[in-house]
C-alpha cells in the first residue's frame, strides 16, 4: 500500500484536509478500544486505490523552535512516504517558511503534489499562481472546509502511485519485525542473529521502504527481518519523538506475520512498551515477547519468574505470547527464538476443520451453558467456522448477536486454545446473526 504524507505549516488546514480524505473511515480509529491513537495514520482511498496517510504536523518535538518542527516533519515525510502532498494557505501567499519546506522536499527528489489551501470559490483561484514560485509543480486549488478542488489534487497524487506499482513483488517469507522503545536493542539482536552475514534486500534508493530488510533461513524456510531501527543512520529524525517511534512500529507491524516485542530486562517495563505490544495485539498479528539485555540483570533463580509474573500482569491481554529472556549481547538463549518464532507463524496460520470445531463449540455449551439476557432470552449457537487465519478468525452464526457476552466470548476463545494449540497468537472470535 502506498503512502502520503501531509505535509505543511500550522494553520493552513492540514488537519481539515486529512480528515476529508480519509472521510469516514476517521470515525473508526476513534472508536477502537484499547489503545488511544493519535489521528496523526490513517487509512484513505481514493479512485481505485486504498493508501496510508500521514499527518506529519501531529508530530512534533517540545522545545524545538519552530523552523526545527518543519523541516523534522519534511524529513519524516521524504522518508515515509512514496508521495507527499504540501499544503500551503491560498490567502497568506507564499511565506518564507512555505520557501524553506519546498526546498528540502525538492532535494528529496521524492514526488510532491502541491495543493493550495483556502480557495473557497472560483474568483479566489487566481491565488495560485504565485505558488509556481515553489518549484513544486502544478499548484492545485482546494478548499478543505468546502471540500472542493480536493479530487484534482488526488488525482494527481494517484498519478504518482502508478509509477511505484511495478517495484510491488510478493514473497514468500515469513516477516518477521522488531519492535520496542528506542534502545531496548532491537538492531542489536537483528544484528546477533544475521552475524557476519547481514543482507540488506529491500535498501533500494528512492523506494520508501520505513525499515530495513533482511533475509534469513532458518530450517530452510525463509524469513524476512524488519528492522525499524536500522533507518537511523540515514535520518537523524528517527525516534526524535515517541509519536513518531509508535507511527514506525505501526507501519512495521502492517507488513509483518510475526511480530517480536522487545522489553529491556535491565529497565524494565514502561508505559511506552504496553503501548507498542497493544498496537501488534490490536493488528492480529502472531507475537513473541522478547526480554533482551538479561544479561545485565542481577538475577537469582527466581528472577526470571518474577519478570515473567510482572509481564503477565503487564500485558494481560498477551496471554497467549510466549516469553523468552535473551542476550543479545552474550547471545544467550538466541536460539530459542527462530523455533517460538515458528511456532506462533504456525499458529496463526492454523486452520481448523469446520467438524472438528463445531465438536468443540457443542463440548464447550454442554459444560457451560450460553448466557441469557434479562428477559430469558438465551443465545444460541448454531454452528461456526473459520474464514480466515493470521490471526486465526472464527465466525459463530447466532440467534441474536446482542447475547453474546464479553465473558463468554472469552470463554469460547479459552475452549478453543485448549483444543488447538494457538501458542502465540491471537484469535478472533465474530458472531453472525443467522437468517
Ligand atoms: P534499539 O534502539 O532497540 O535498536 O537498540 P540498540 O540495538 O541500538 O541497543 C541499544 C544499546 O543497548 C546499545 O548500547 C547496545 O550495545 C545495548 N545492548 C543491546 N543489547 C544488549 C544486551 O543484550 N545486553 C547489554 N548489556 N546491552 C545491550
């Protein structure tokens, strides 16, 4: 999927124009529980393509003077995005600062679609062309608060999606990410675990790749590391903020199958790591909670079971994610990864034979009846199957879906995980109302 980045100075409606573009789906991100979301990533479509969007002006470092704000934003967008959208206010004209953000965008080389703000009606349009000025190209009207003018500039931004198309192959490996506050050693164990024999395969200049790529065989499957940290040699931006480290982690998250969550043993747990091992629960996506850096613990023999006990009642919706204590360091234990690894991949790709689970829904009703609601009315169970894996989806077709209790739910979800070993992933459980 391609992405977008927003980029612009304050003020000028970027907020407006993300939200109009990514329309109704907005609503939806708000909604979910669990994780607050920062709407800075959002999903938008236009024509017949579905893309990321970035609002780059939701990132920001405290204390920093202002022109540091906007060249940091440029920067994340030349590094994130395959095409960036600048906008700039129709009625202010060109400013020094819209000057400052056009130059380091053009060094880019990355392409630019330059839409021009605040033009509310047709009289206004003549507003633009002091903007050519920019050499950003064509400068676009648009009027976020009247929605107009936008389709144009999508347009054109869908334009530059087509060139990219071709750069798209699928493979076959197993990705696999990293992901964790800054320091808890992520490259540290990429690079324990690759040895001598790192190999970038996806370092290709003028693609937008948000982490770097590698290869891996293990047993003779081939896997694919994502590392998120590798990108911070080449921008200095990386991690400057924690908004923009969880935006990382996210869009690592969206191409992996599974996902490693990496704590630091000597420090600790933090707010910042339950917020990154939510947002890969959040996705569905196999995970492994790595505990690196124990070789720097003071430990005894009941250290490790106090750690794993913190982390249970830390992460309590993890409980299906194996936990291992590594080194990447002294590389103890590494080896215990690529078969968890393994593992939870299998998992989250099992599938169920209908029969097979339908025994075990009928077994699970028989030792704990369904629910009923106040008026008596008790939920039935028809049948169900599995439509999907990674992570493993079972529909559940129903008399009312409104019976179907969060407590029961999860006890179905627990019947499920002692009948078939879904070790490291999660599961979906949907109810269908059957006609
Ligand atoms: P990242 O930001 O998560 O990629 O973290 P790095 O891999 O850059 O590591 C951050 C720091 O922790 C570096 O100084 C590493 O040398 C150190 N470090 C990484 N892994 C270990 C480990 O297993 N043990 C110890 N003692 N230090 C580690």
């Amino acid at each position: 999927k391609p992405t977008v980045a927003v980029v612009g100075r304050p003020n000028v409606g970027k907020s407006t124009l993300f939200n109009r573009i990514i329309g109704e789906r907005k609503a939806i991100v708000e909604d979910s529980p669990g994780v607050t979301r920062d709407r800075l990533y959002a999903e938008g479509d236009w024509l017949n393509y579905t893309f990321n969007l970035i609002d780059t002006g939701g990132i920001e470092i405290k204390d920093e003077p202002f022109q540091q704000q906007i060249k940091m934003q440029a920067e994340i967008a030349i590094l994130e995005a395959d095409v960036i959208l600048m906008i700039v206010n129709g009625r202010d004209g060109v400013t020094s600062d819209d000057l400052f953000v056009a130059r380091i965008l053009q060094k880019s080389k990355k392409p630019v679609v330059l839409a021009v703000n605040k033009i509310d009606n047709y009289e206004m349009r003549s507003e633009i062309y002091e903007f050519y000025q920019l050499g950003l190209g064509e400068p676009w009207p648009v009027s976020g608060s009247h929605g107009l003018g936008l389709g144009d500039a999508l347009d054109e931004v869908v334009q530059h999606f087509k060139s990219l198309e071709t750069e798209v192959e699928e493979d076959p490996s197993v990705k696999v990410s990293l992901i964790g506050r800054p320091n808890v050693g992520k490259s540290s164990l990429v690079n324990a675990i690759l040895g001598e024999e790192r190999v970038i395969v996806s370092d290709i200049a003028g693609t937008t790749r948000d982490a770097v790529d590698t290869a891996y065989t293990y047993e003779d499957q081939p896997f694919t590391l994502i590392d998120t940290a590798g990108m911070r040699k080449r921008g200095k931006v990386y991690e400057a903020t924690e908004k923009y480290s969880v935006l990382r982690a996210t869009r690592a998250i969206e191409r992996s199958d599974v996902v490693l969550v990496v704590l630091n043993g000597e420090e600790g747990i933090r707010e910042q790591d339950k917020r990154i091992a939510g947002l890969a629960h959040e996705a569905g996506r196999a995970i492994i909670i790595v505990v690196n850096k124990w070789d720097a613990v003071e430990k005894d023999e009941k250290t490790m079971r106090e750690f794993e006990l913190e982390i249970r009642s830390n992460f309590q919706y993890l409980d299906y994610a194996p936990i291992t204590f590594v080194s990447a360091m002294t590389k103890v234990r590494l080896k215990t990864l690529f078969p968890l690894i393994q593992e939870a991949y299998a998992s989250s790709h099992m599938r169920v034979k209908s029969s097979t689970l339908n025994e075990v829904l009928v077994d699970s009703v028989s030792m704990n009846p369904t629910p009923t609601d106040s008026t008596g009315r008790r939920l039935s169970i028809y049948y169900g199957t599995q439509v999907s894996v990674g992570p493993p989806t079972f529909v559940l077709f129903v008399n009312d879906v409104e019976l179907m209790h969060f407590s029961y739910r999860r006890y179905i979800e627990n019947q499920l995980r002692k009948a078939f070993d879904f070790t490291g992933t999660p599961i979906h459980i949907i109810t269908r109302k059957r006609n």
